[in-house]
C-alpha cells in the first residue's frame, strides 16, 4: 500500500495522508541552519550542532508520536484546525504534502479555508522561512482567528531535557513589535539569540508557554485556541515559546499571505546590547528579516533553491529502461546523500541529536557519495576529519561538529577507522584531479604544531593496520570494526556499560584490548583500499614506498587465504579466545555479510568469488534484501559483545543492515553478475519499496539503516513477523554506498586517478542506457549499448568519434564536452 507518490518533473515526493506509518520527514538547509520537518510540521531546528545549539524543542518518543514542531491554529468559528493536520487532528477536507528538495509544502482545507504552508531554508541563511498563504474559497466572507507557535529549546538540548531545576529559571524572552525574541542567558555567556517574527502586524502573542496552552492541556488543544483569545504573556522563566494571533478577515476569493521567519543570529561580543547595556542589538536580526519579508524576496529565496539544486542534480543525471532507478540516482539518492554528508549520524528521527557528533567512519563514507557535487565542501570536511586523526594513525571515533574537536569520552581504537580516510581521499582526488590535497598541512589531534601533510595522514593510516596484527597476520578487531556491535575485547556482564567505551580490564595490561582477536573485515577492507594508496604513491613517483605498500597488501591477500578463508566463504573473526566466528563450525553467526563484498572487490582468488557470491545469495539473500549474518544469535554470547543482545533480524544481528548491502551489489557487478547485482539493488532502493509502505513503514523516498530480517519476530515464536519493517531512515552509510553501487559499478561510471573510467555491469535484459556526467569541467555525453545482453564487457568504446582500448575515458585538459558510446558484448 502506498500512502503517496513520486512527482519527478517537480522532484518532490506527494503524501496524501497525514497518517503515515511513521512520521515521514524531510531536511531543511544545508549549510548552518538545519531543520528536520515531519509530514505533519512536526520537528525542530538548530544551528549547526543538533546538541549545543538547538533552536526550538522536539520531544522524542512521545505518546503520541512526533511531538512538537512549527504550527499554526485556526479557529474559524469554533472549528479549530491545523493545515498539517496534527497536533489538533481535526480532520481536514484535504490534506497534501509535498517534500522537495530543502522544501516543504503542506496545504490543509476546511470548511472552505485553505491554508498552503510553503518551509524552506534559504541559501547562506540562518533561518527558515516560512509562508503561509490563506485562501477563503466558501463563496462567502470568513472571519477567522490564527496562531503561530514555536517552543524555544534552552541551547543545548542534552541540558534541556534533563536540568530542569534551573531551566526553569531562565528562560528569557524580549518582543518588539510583531517579533519574539528568545534570549536565554544572552546577558551572561551567550553571544547568540533566536528571534520568531511575521512580515504583518499582530493583535497580540503569547510568549508563556503555560499562559498559551495551559497547563494540563496539549499542543492539540490549546487553552487560548480553544478560546479564540491570547495571554499576551510575557515568559519569565518555565518554557518561553513564540506565538503570534491575528484575527483576519477574508472576502469570498480572497487570499492573505503571511511570511514568517524563525531565525538565529551570533553577535560580537562588544555589540550584544543596545546603550542601555540590556536590550538586545537587533541590527543584525532585522538586517535578516528584511532579506524574506514579502512574498517576492519569498519567491525569489525558493527559486534561487531550485537553481541550487538543478544544478547539483545536473552533474550526474541518467536514463535507464527503470524509472525507480532514474528516480534514485537523478533524484532522492542523490539528495539523501547531501543529507548524510551534512549531518552524519547526528540529528534525524532515530538519531536525537545528543548522542553523536560527526563519526569518523561515517563522515569519510559519506563522502563517497557526496563528492561530485560539491568538492570543496568535501576537501573542507576531509581536513576536518583528518585533523582529528592521532599521529600514530588511530583516530577519535568521533567529533562535535561546533568544535571540529575529537570527542574523548568515545576515544579511539576502532579498527577500521584509518582505512575509511585513504578510501575518501582518493574518492576526492577521483572526482576532481586535485593532487594539491596530499601536501596541505594537517594537524593532528586538532594540534597546530603537530600539522603534517595529508599524504602523512594516508601514510600513518595505511601503516597503523600494518603496525596492529594478530596471531595470524590479520589485523587487531581491537574495540570494534566497522560493525560496532562485534566488541571482542568487551566481555561486558554489567548492565549499563557501553559496548563502544568499555574497556575490559581484562586488557588492561594489553593496551585496551585484546591481542589474539583478529577482524577479517579490516583485512579485506586493507586489500580494497590499499591499492588506492599505492596508486596515490605510484603518481608522485615513489615506486618504492609504492612496492613496499603492495607487498604488505599482498601478504595480507595470502593471510586471508590461509587463515580466514572458511570453505565457501570468508570467516569474519578471530575472539579473544582465538576461536573462529563466522565459520560454518560455528553454531550460530555462521556466515557474515562484511568481508565478502571488500575481499571479492580485491581479486584475491577466482574460485573463492564465485564459490563467496553463491552463499551469500542461498544463506543472506532475501526478498526484503540481504541479512548481516547467518543464523541470527539466539542468545548472549559474552565473547562478542552487543551484536548478541539484539533479538534474531534484527539491528547487527541478522537485520538486514543495507549499508553494507550495498557492498555486495558492488562486488557482484565487480564480479561481472550484474543481475545479480540489481537483484539485490532493488530489493532495498526506497523507490523499489513504495508498494509496501504499509509493511516498510519509513518514507519511500530515501534508504534507512535497517529493515528487519527473516529472523525478526523469532524471539517471541513469531519468526517473519517484522520481516520487512524499515528503522533508522535518513542518516545512514547506505545512502553514500548505494549510490556508489548504482552509479559507479552497476551503471559503472567511475572516477579513477586518470579520468573517468565507463564500465557497466547491468541486467541482461537491459537494452543499454544513457547519462550525462559532468566531470572535472567537461561534459560527458554517455551512450552505452547493449546489443547481446550481456551483463559486463566493454567491447568497443568510441570516444569523439575514435576508437579508444579499454574502458577509461583519457582525460583531456580544457575539453568542455565529450561524446562516449561504448558498446557491451
Ligand atoms: C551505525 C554506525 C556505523 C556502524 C554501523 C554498524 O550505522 O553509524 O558507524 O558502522 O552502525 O555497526
Ligand atoms: C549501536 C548500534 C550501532 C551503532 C552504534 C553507535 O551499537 O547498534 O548500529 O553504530 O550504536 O554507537
């Protein structure tokens, strides 16, 4: 069952109800001012940093769900409604919304009102935008009353759900005119303040949260709603929120436009304050409202978003025979990974904002698929990222994005951290052919005077795998690998002791960790990502560092073949106690999903892939996607850790985690399988799971973390019974990977050090294909033909009308427009 649809020509996805099967948001902004809003208008805003500078106040799982968020009251003669439906759930005579890209479009109708809510954030702005155009179509005059509302978080979000012995003491607000101004500790140590305002005049506000919708009421009946008045309040203390009234007349026909701006604003701290050293100085704020308040600068704002985004959109664009694809990569595949780049795991409706800043692994991922549409961002996030790195190659496992500092209460010590970073940087110097990256100065540690280059950084990356190896050559799991729930060094049996910080003291004498466990994974990743390190020393000519690197990467291949190979796949781990994990001796977790894709990807043995590619697809594939791992564990086995307390499909333990999914799509069009590859492509591609939408429950419009497993359910007898359910939408690795599957290994159209490499790996069926693809300032016009339908096999490749060998378009300097035409067979 569907509960909208995809409109491509506007690029939006239409929801049609306000009853989704979960709340289905979108994002607003993406430079600094970042909003999350629900179908519904439920959701908040912050600056920068979801922790340390919330703006407005959300509360997570709530009864009922998607609690608090930007809204706006009618009351047209004592029908009280909101044109997003919810919090007052009046059923509405129509409902529409529309997600676009950085936009949203809410229109609700009742009783002959229509009510259409445009929300945007603007380029290079600190605010969203909101208008709110009312349009009377009863065929005759209306009298109606309206309220804005909007809850101001106290800054930090952590200390706003749970200090309340003084929060609700400080809480500070000052309103002139038609603007609300929250101001909480401005006058001691904060240089920022929030304002909420309308381009119109008001009949009066309430700033009291209480006083507004009182105090054994909800957002769904408001006190002063409900009475059709306001308090006038003035907050001193408790919640200070924002809201405007006005009472508005319309003639039959006749409509009203409103423009309201919720914006933040920084001061130097010698301009704080008006002379009478209380008053906030609002030259800034009102410089800001100037920018939105009419509905010209109001359209002029949205169009200039648009032309963001055609523009972004324009550098990949394909057409294949499958509009679900064309959808994914044109479109929402494209504009989630933005989304990642810019948040990472921090802020979204499974991720509360609190938890996690920017990870290091989850950071140099995103990047992967980030990367073609603005570079310099990812040059930018790329230096950030490394200048947290420590000088022996080990890295933060994460850091605040406001203090671009390392966070030392998570630490360091992940295995496959260093590794991610060599991966992103080639990915960037891929995309753009900017080797200058390699000699700026980067510190480490967020140190200055321990800056070294970034080919430094690469180089202490590559050699920490090296430096760390267990018994059998592998290298050290160490606290955890890319799967943060396989802690072999953990051996936890306290309730409340984190997975990812607890140390056992057991390893104490060790470093932290244990010695003798070894990750498979980190080995296979090491051979995936090593040769682009040796590619990188090969171009600056130091064929010796580059033969030496080579060596370490082929010893690791014959490692794995040795110690980890485990018949008809690759084994995941060796535990603290040297024992196998993911073998078939094992009695559960069997067989595991990471490694296989990474070790088929870096050719280390023909038999092994095809013998690798057959069990994956009878023992982890699925209709819903693939599982992590097989069988799922049924009970808490100390020597692994958290993957173990999940119950069966779900999570880490037997869910079907589609980030790494998309490894395998990768490997298998690698591998020359492309059915098989696209199998596994649309099993998970959000566009291919509209259908069921009822059962995936998370927004048809981008990928979540994790969709449950065959298992799911067996924990309670009822295996299958969630088989299929979407979690964790939004912020996920998936995005940046799968969009690497499809565009670069199934449609095959791949950056490479020395231009851009055109190699498909496609169903047989499929005729062929086009795209264009702007890159490294020329335009790339690609046909691909596919007159015996074969899967993969460039055999002849036409380049501006001459034949070239092979299959990488020779970069040519100054070139503005290429024309590609390669035939398949
Ligand atoms: C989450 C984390 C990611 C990790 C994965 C597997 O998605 O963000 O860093 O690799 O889980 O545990
Ligand atoms: C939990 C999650 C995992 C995530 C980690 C981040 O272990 O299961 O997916 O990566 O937390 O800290």
């Amino acid at each position: 069952m569907k509960f909208g649809h995809f409109d491509d020509a506007k690029r939006e996805y239409v929801i049609d109800t306000p009853r989704t099967p979960y709340p289905w948001i979108n994002y607003l902004g993406t430079q600094g001012f970042f909003s999350l809003i629900s179908n519904t208008a439920g959701g908040y805003s912050f600056y920068k940093d979801a922790r340390l500078r919330r703006i407005t106040r959300y509360r997570y799982n709530n009864v009922p769900i998607d609690m608090g968020g930007r809204y706006f009251y009618i009351n047209d003669n004592g029908t009280i409604w909101n044109p997003g439906w919810s919090p007052v759930k009046t059923e509405l005579d129509s409902y529409e919304c529309r997600h676009g890209m950085g936009y949203t479009v809410i229109t609700g109708k009742k009783n002959g009102l229509k009510a259409e809510v445009t929300f945007f954030v603007p380029q290079d702005y600190d605010g969203e935008v909101q208008q709110v155009v009312l349009t009377n179509e009863s065929g005759s005059g209306k009298t109606f009353k309206f309220w804005s509302f909007a809850e101001w978080c106290l800054w930090d979000a952590q200390d706003d759900c749970t200090n309340f012995q003084r929060n609700f003491s400080t809480g500070r607000v000052e309103i002139k005119g038609s603007t609300i101004y929250h101001k909480t500790e401005y006058r001691d140590r904060r240089n920022h303040f929030a304002f909420y305002t309308v381009n119109d005049t008001i009949d009066g506000y309430d700033t009291d949260r209480d006083t507004f919708i009182g105090l054994y009421n909800g957002f769904g009946d408001p006190q002063q709603v409900k009475a059709g008045t306001c308090g006038n309040s003035l907050a001193d203390g408790w919640s200070p929120i924002a809201s405007h009234y006005k009472e508005i007349t319309l003639k039959a026909g006749e409509s009203k436009t409103l423009v309201f701006i919720l914006g933040y604003v920084e001061m130097p701290v010698d301009k704080k304050f008006e002379a009478d050293g209380k008053t906030i100085n609002k030259e800034k704020a009102l410089a800001m409202m100037e920018k939105y308040n009419t509905p010209e600068k109001f359209a002029a704002g949205m169009a200039e978003l648009r032309a963001y985004w055609d523009k972004l959109l324009g550098i990949l664009n394909v057409n294949t025979p499958e509009d679900k694809v064309n959808r994914m990569v044109n479109i929402w595949n494209q504009y989630q990974c933005m989304v990642t780049f810019n948040l990472s795991r921090s802020a979204s409706y499974f991720e509360s904002g609190i938890g996690r800043g920017m990870g290091f692994r989850d950071s140099n991922q995103d990047i992967l698929g980030f990367v073609h549409q603005i570079p310099d961002r990812a040059r930018e996030r790329l230096i950030d990222i490394a200048s947290t790195q420590l000088p022996d190659g080990g890295c933060y496992h994460q850091y605040q994005p406001l203090t671009k500092k390392g966070n030392a209460d998570i630490g360091g010590d992940f295995s496959d951290d260093p590794l991610w970073m060599i991966l992103s940087v080639s990915a960037y110097i891929k995309e753009t052919g900017d080797w200058s990256i390699l000699d700026a100065k980067v510190p480490y540690d967020n140190d200055e005077s321990k800056a070294k280059s970034m080919l430094d950084h690469l180089t202490v990356s590559f050699y920490h795998i090296v430096k760390n190896l267990g018994p059998h050559g592998l290298p050290l799991a160490m606290r955890a690998d890319w799967n943060d729930c396989i802690n072999l060094s953990c051996f936890s049996d306290t309730p409340g002791e984190s997975f990812q910080t607890y140390t056992n003291p057991k390893f104490k004498k060790e470093g932290g960790y244990s010695k003798v466990a070894e990750s498979v994974f980190v080995a296979a990743l090491f051979t995936y990502v090593g040769p682009n390190f040796v590619g990188i020393l090969n171009h600056l000519g130091k064929k010796k560092d580059a033969a030496k690197a080579q060596k370490e990467i082929d010893k690791m291949k014959k490692v794995m073949m040795d110690s980890a190979w485990d018949g008809n796949w690759f084994m995941r781990a060796y535990d603290a106690n040297g024992q196998k994990m993911g073998s078939k001796e094992c009695e559960e977790g069997q067989i595991f999903i990471e490694p296989q894709g990474f070790a088929i990807m870096s050719d280390i043995d023909k038999d092994a892939t095809k013998k690798t590619l057959a069990a994956i697809d009878e023992r982890l594939n699925t209709k819903h996607g693939l599982v992590l791992n097989n069988p799922a564990f049924s009970k808490y086995y100390v020597q692994y850790g958290e993957i173990s307390t999940y119950p069966g499909g779900y999570k880490e333990n037997a869910g079907i985690f589609t980030h790494n999914n998309a490894w395998i799509i990768c490997a298998a069009a690698y591998a020359g399988e492309g059915d098989q590859a696209f199998k596994y492509y649309s099993e998970i591609a959000p566009a291919y799971t509209e259908e069921t939408s009822d059962l995936h429950k998370t927004e048809p419009y981008v990928y979540g973390q994790m969709i449950g497993g065959k298992d799911a359910g067996s924990d309670i007898g009822q295996t299958g019974k969630n088989f299929g359910q979407g979690k964790n939408s939004w912020l996920t690795g998936t995005a940046a990977w799968n969009m690497v599957a499809i565009s670069q290994y199934i449609l095959g159209i791949q950056p490479d050090f020395d231009g851009l490499k055109v190699d498909p790996s496609i169903p047989a069926t499929w005729d062929g294909f086009t795209a264009t693809r702007l890159f490294r300032g020329a335009k790339y016009n690609i046909t691909i033909k596919n007159p015996s339908h074969v899967c993969k096999g460039v055999k002849s490749m036409v380049v501006d009308g001459a034949a070239v060998d092979g299959c990488v378009v020779p970069y040519v300097e100054g070139k503005k427009e290429v024309n590609v035409e390669i035939t398949l067979g």
